[in-house]
C-alpha cells in the first residue's frame, strides 16, 4: 500500500514511550517527518534518535507537558502546520469515585479531553486550508467498554469522542479527517506497571498475570505497539479521506460484538 505520505509533517504527542512512540516510529517509515513530546527530555531524545536511527526521517524533540499550555505552545512552536496530529496523553489513574475531587476530574478532563481539543483547534484550520489533514485520538477500548476502575478514564475519553465524532463531520469535506484509535491491552511500561501493581496486590507474579490477561483475549495475546502504530499509518495515508469519525478498537477481539 502506497500511504502518500512521504514528506508529511506529524506532531505525534505523548511519544517517547508505548502507543505514541510507535505511531512516530510508524510514520517516520513512511518518510514523515515527526515531532515528538513528552515530558522526560533526555527519554524524549533517546527515543528521537533511535527512530531517526531506524528510520532516516527527520525527528523533532520537543520537550514539554502537552496537558499544559506551554507544554503545546512548545509542541507547537516544533511543528507549526503539522499535516498530521496523533493525540495521546498519559491517563488517568484508578480509584474509586467517592475519592475523587472536582481537582482530580479536572486534571482529567484536561489531559484527555480539553488537551486533544485545543491541539485540533490548532491545527483544523491550517489543514483544511491546505486540503489535507489526518487527526488520530489514542483513546481506549475504554470508550466502548467501560472499565469501572477507570472512571475518570471512560468519562474524559468518552467526552472527547464525543466532540470528535461532530466535528469530523464539519472537516472532512477539507480532506481533513479525524478518527480515534481504541487500545485494549498492550505490551508498554503502562501496561507493565499496572501489572506490577496489580500483581503485588494479589499476591501474584507479574508474568502470571500478564498471561492471565493474554488469556482473556481472543486472540490468546496482548497487543505489540508496532501493531497499533501500523494502525495509525493506515487512519492517515492519503487514501483514508474517506475513513470519517471513526472508533477503531485493536483489542484482539475483546469486545464481543457482531457488530462494532
Ligand atoms: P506509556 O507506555 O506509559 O507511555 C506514555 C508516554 O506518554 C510516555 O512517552 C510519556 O513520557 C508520555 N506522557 C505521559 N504524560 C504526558 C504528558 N502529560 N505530556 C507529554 N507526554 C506525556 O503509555 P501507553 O501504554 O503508551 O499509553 C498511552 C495512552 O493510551 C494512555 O493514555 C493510556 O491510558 C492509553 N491506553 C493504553 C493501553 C495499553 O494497554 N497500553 C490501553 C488502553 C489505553 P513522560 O512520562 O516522560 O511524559
């Protein structure tokens, strides 16, 4: 498949790990140019090296935390007109809802919500103006199938896609789209961490767990990032001008439906 998209311009959020840093390794193959952030700039220049490394492609650090105004004006300032916008955060943590403050949601809601919000509003403009523009939202197999741990997590996501799914109907015509890309389980220091975290309090080994979660896939696995970066690649090649507003869940078959 021909993406079109060599000598595109990405601004791929949150990308110095996991989900973000495949979708900017991904890209990068199609011989886009790509901006990463995060907010550990020595991680974030690692990982620019090693996909300029991988890749050949220009790669742009632009340290920050993008859930903060200057955090996106630094992102910004790197990539100005990008083409493409890959919207990613860290989420929000677990708990119980009694324990959560008008605080704790707000963060919330800026990091997953308000955040990839602002960035589109941007951006939009530019890309509809030059006839081009692909927008793609990490969100989470959360939105379809609410995890009730992650509360803050299925609320926030659930507003964004929300607004996304009006506002890619007022774009495309500009070939500009925006879709969403749906996580279930994959294998990144996320998904290690709450392991690790889950299994210490069940008294459990983190492989036994991760198995456990394998297990409850259809496809007897949990996801590898580079599968989801690919992903990404497909929502923004040229020819997906007509792929609109879209819920695209990678969960090896988790959700049990006949239809999505
Ligand atoms: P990860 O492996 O922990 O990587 C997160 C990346 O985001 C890191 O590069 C981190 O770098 C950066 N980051 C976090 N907060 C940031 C901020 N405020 N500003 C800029 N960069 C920030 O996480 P992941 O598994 O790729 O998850 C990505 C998103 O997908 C999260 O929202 C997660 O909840 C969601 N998700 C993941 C899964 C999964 O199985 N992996 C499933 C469902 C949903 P710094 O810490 O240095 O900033």
């Amino acid at each position: 498949m021909d993406t079109g998209l060599h000598g595109k311009r990405a601004l791929v959020c949150a990308a110095s790990k996991g989900l973000g840093r495949a979708c900017a390794m991904a890209l990068a193959r199609e011989g886009v140019a790509v901006t990463i952030t995060a907010r550990t700039a020595e991680a974030l220049q690692r990982t620019a090296d090693e996909i300029r490394a991988a890749t050949g492609a220009t790669v742009t650090a632009a340290p920050g935390d993008i859930t903060t105004e200057d955090g996106r004006a630094a992102a910004l300032a790197a990539c100005p007109d990008p083409d493409i916008l890959v919207n990613n955060a860290g989420g929000p943590p677990p708990g119980d809802f009694r324990d959560w403050e008008r605080d704790d949601w707000i963060k919330a809601l800026d990091a997953n919500m308000l955040t990839p919000i602002a960035l589109i509003r941007a951006v939009v403009d530019g890309m509809a103006a030059r006839r081009f523009g692909r927008i793609v939202n990490i969100t989470s197999a959360s939105v379809k199938s609410p995890i009730p741990t992650l509360g803050m997590s299925n609320g926030a996501r659930a507003g964004l896609t929300g607004f996304v799914g009006g506002l890619a109907r007022q774009v495309a015509r500009h070939n500009v789209t925006i879709n969403n890309l749906l996580p279930g389980p994959f294998l990144t220091d996320r998904l290690l961490s709450n392991a690790a975290a889950a299994a210490e309090k069940a008294g459990r080994t983190v492989d036994a767990l991760l198995e456990e979660r394998a297990q409850q896939s259809p496809a007897g696995r949990v996801g590898d990032p580079a599968e989801f970066g690919d992903a990404c690649v497909f929502l923004c090649a040229a020819s997906s001008g007509f792929i609109v507003g879209q819920n695209l869940l990678l969960d090896g078959g988790a959700f049990n439906a006949t239809m999505g």
